[in-house]
C-alpha cells in the first residue's frame, strides 16, 4: 500500500478536507462523543495555511 503525502504542498484544498472528513468519520463532529469544534481545529489545514503535524503540535501542548 502506498502512502500518499498529506503535506500541503503535496495535496489540493479538496483533498486536505477529504483527509480530515475520513480522519473523523464525521466533519460536522456531531457524532457521540465528538468534540464540539473539532473539524473547526483543522480548518487551517484545510484551507493550507498551517500544516497538520503543526495543529496536532498546539492542541497536545494545550492539555
């Protein structure tokens, strides 16, 4: 199995949301048990201002 880079660089805007909607099952994090705001988190990402690894960085310094 390939693994295809999930970099900005390496991805267009509509595969970084498809990246994060697989990650979550849910992008509207409606689920049960999903945390209010977490598809917001990524939206940087998302939108290829901010890395993913760097998100994931800020939100473990957090707690």
């Amino acid at each position: 199995m390939e693994v295809k880079s999930i970099l900005i660089k390496d991805t267009t805007r509509e595969e970084r949301k498809q990246i994060v909607e697989e990650s979550f099952g849910n992008i509207s994090a409606s689920c049960d048990g999903c945390m209010a705001g977490l598809a917001e988190m990524y939206q940087e990402y998302i939108d290829g201002t901010k890395e993913i690894r760097d998100i994931n960085m800020e939100f473990n310094q957090i707690k």
